[in-house]
C-alpha cells in the first residue's frame, strides 16, 4: 500500500510540474488556443469560394461568318470564362496562352453553319496549358458550357433563315441533316498543351516536397535554438569568443545539410517509386530547393527567438504549418482569396516553393521568376531579424 501510495505521489508531482510550467507561460496558451482560431478566421475572411473567371482568348476564322464582338461571346459564356480578346490568327493566341496572359484558347471551326446544312457536326477546338487536373476539367467543363451555348446560336440563324421550317415541313432535302447534328452543331474538344499530362500524384507531389523541407526545416532549427537558450548553454556562448553571426551562421549550414538530404530521398522517391516528371534544369531545381530550405531556416530561426521553451517553439511551428496547408496553394488556389490575404500567403516560403517546383518539375521552366527573388528576401529579412534578436539575448545575459 505504501509502495502504490508514493507511485501516486510521484506521479502528482510530476502532475504540478508540468501545470505550473504551462501556467508560467501564458503565451504558450494563448498560442495554442488562439492561433488555431485565428488562422480559421483568416480563411474564413479571406475565401471567398469564387473560382476567378478564365482569361479566354476567341479565335474566329475569317471563313466561319460568325460575329468578332467580345461582348456577344461573354453573353453565351457566362461568368466562368472572361472573353479578353477576339482574334483571327491563332498563333497570337497560342503565345498568349503560352506566357500565361490567357488561360484557354477557343477555336471556332471554319464554316458552322455550312456544315449544319450539309449534316456535319462542327469542332470547336479548345486549348489550356495547365498540369493541375482540376484546373483542365474545370476547362474543359466551361468549354462545353460555351460549345452548348454556340449550337443554339446556330440553331437559331438557322430556323431565322426558314431551313428549320422546310425541313420540319417535309422538303426533299428534310433528311439530310441527321437529328442528332441539329440538336448539336458542334462540339467541344479540349487538348492541353502543357509538357505534361495533368495527374493527380504528378501534381501534388512538388508541393509535398515543399511542404516536408519548410516544416521539417523550421521545426528542427526552432527547437535547437530554443533547447540552448532554455538550458543555460548560451551562457557559455557568451562567453565564449563565439559570435551570434557564427552560431546561427553553423546552424543553417548544418540543418541545412540535413534538409538538402531529406530534399535529396524525396525527390528521388517521387521520381523513381512514383514517376513524378522532372523536365526542368537539375540545377535550377537544386538551386530553388536552396532558397526553400535557406528560407525556412530563417523562419524557423525568428521562431526559436520568440519562443520561450520548446513546447511554444513546437506549437508555432505547427501554426505555420496550419497555415502553409491553407493559404499556400497546397489545396486552395491563392487566386481564390482576397488581395490582403494573398499577400500574406506569399510571405510563406512555401508558397513561392509549391509554385517554382511545380512549374520546374512539371513544366520544364516558370513564367514567374519573381519568385526566387521573393524566397531570398525572405531568407534576408528572417536571418538578419533573428541576428539582431540573438544579438540583443547575448548582450543581455
């Protein structure tokens, strides 16, 4: 009986440790129970839950009689499609589909109406360059939409011009055009000019990457940090001739080597075990794993230095990646929010780390080199800000 007693005691002792820790860090519970919350009405605020419309280039043929006014198009179109331009070449628009300043290009076909009289189902040819499979069903479904709404235009000049009246009146040529070409005068056929196929594996498997290096690379440099200030070890820093630039300066290189590892086997896993392309420059896409990693260790960095124990620094660092799931594209697009929260999602190195793998792996090359400038930035203002702080901490001990 004595024995169970003191098990319970001991037991309680460790109880009203642990309670009187959490108690002395309010910043730990109100991290933990306002940061979930917070993140949630940032969503909340920011998705709106409206796709923005596709920009939409029109090419008519000079020989296909159908009118070149972009408003008449959008009326048929609806919201989803933005009819930005109406051309007759189609290779302007295939440029412009190409660096990105047009999402679909739509091709009427030739004659439709001549091909309706002669009982022939007209193409209407639609273009996207996309490697993420929703975006290219989600055309593909608009594009129907606007082939559906091009068949009762025709249909309609068509029983203006009294043919619907001579065949349903039983004229010699009633039979020539087949039922099914009167119901549907065109079609819509949707082929994606991207380097790759979209896939769902292919196209999420760049933005897990991503995900893994800055999680894996805030998390460990945060607690490494926040483990020597807690257990008296920066006092033998400080008086050591060790400086703050040195110490951060041998932590980002050291974690860094681990997370170009980590980097290194995931990649490779998704390139052999699950055949995720990479056409891209391998040294771009080292280079841009360089400034994701260098990034993320700054910003796991800030977090040791305005963390006051290891269990904050795990808590914020599993906000951020809260954050990173819902606001960096991962799942979402970040076209999908409001331009304030847009902004703050490009402060994740994530964000601008999902975008460049993708764009690299998948397509050879990115329309966005901003990017890699955005990542350095970030790298700068995150390294040089915990500089400053561990500075700060140093001279005061």
């Amino acid at each position: 009986m004595r024995a169970i007693l003191a098990v319970v005691i001991r037991s309680l002792a460790f109880v009203g440790k642990e309670l009187v820790e959490t108690i002395r860090r309010p910043g730990a519970i109100v991290s933990l129970i306002v940061g979930p919350f917070l993140i949630m009405a940032i969503f909340g605020i920011g998705y709106n839950g409206v796709k923005r419309p596709l920009e939409t280039i029109i090419v008519i043929p000079p020989s296909s009689q159908l009118p070149s006014d972009p408003a008449s198009y959008q009326e048929l179109a609806g919201g989803g499609l933005h009819i930005a331009d109406v051309v007759s070449d189609e290779a302007s628009a295939d440029a412009r589909l190409s660096d990105g300043t047009a999402d679909v290009v739509v091709i009427a076909p030739d004659d439709p109406e001549a091909a309706f009289r002669a009982g022939q189902q007209s193409v209407v040819r639609v273009k996207v360059d996309t490697v993420d499979p929703v975006a290219f069903n989600y055309a593909g479904f608009l594009a129907s939409g606007l082939a559906s709404a091009v068949n009762r235009t025709i249909i309609e000049r068509a029983a203006a011009e009294s043919e619907g009246y001579a065949v349903a009146a039983g004229a010699p040529d009633a039979g020539t055009i087949p039922p099914e070409i009167i119901a549907a005068p065109t079609r819509a056929e949707v082929s994606n000019v991207a380097p790759t196929e979209p896939g769902v594996l292919d196209y999420f498997g760049p933005a897990v990457l991503a995900l893994i290096l800055q999680h894996l690379a805030v998390t460990l440099i945060a607690l490494s940090l926040v483990r020597e200030r807690t257990t008296g070890v920066m006092e033998l820093f400080r008086i050591a001739p060790v400086s703050p630039a040195e110490i951060l300066g041998g932590k980002v290189l050291a974690f860094g080597l681990i997370g170009a590892g980590i980097a290194a086997i995931t990649l490779g896993l998704l390139v052999v075990a699950f055949a995720v392309p990479v056409l891209g420059s391998g040294s771009i896409i080292a280079a841009t794993i360089g400034l994701l990693l260098l990034a993320s260790l700054g910003l796991g960095l800030l977090v040791a230095m305005l963390s006051d124990s290891e269990r904050q620094a795990v808590q914020l660092s599993l906000l951020l990646l809260l954050a990173s799931v819902f606001f960096s594209g991962f799942v979402l697009s970040i076209d999908q929010f409001t331009p304030a929260v847009r902004a703050l999602a490009n402060l994740l190195p994530v964000t601008q780390g999902i975008q460049l793998l993708q764009d690299l792996m998948l397509r050879g090359s990115t329309n966005e080199p901003w990017r890699f400038a955005a990542l350095g930035a970030i790298a700068a203002v995150t390294l040089i800000a915990s500089w400053l702080l561990l500075r700060r901490a140093m001279s005061r001990a």
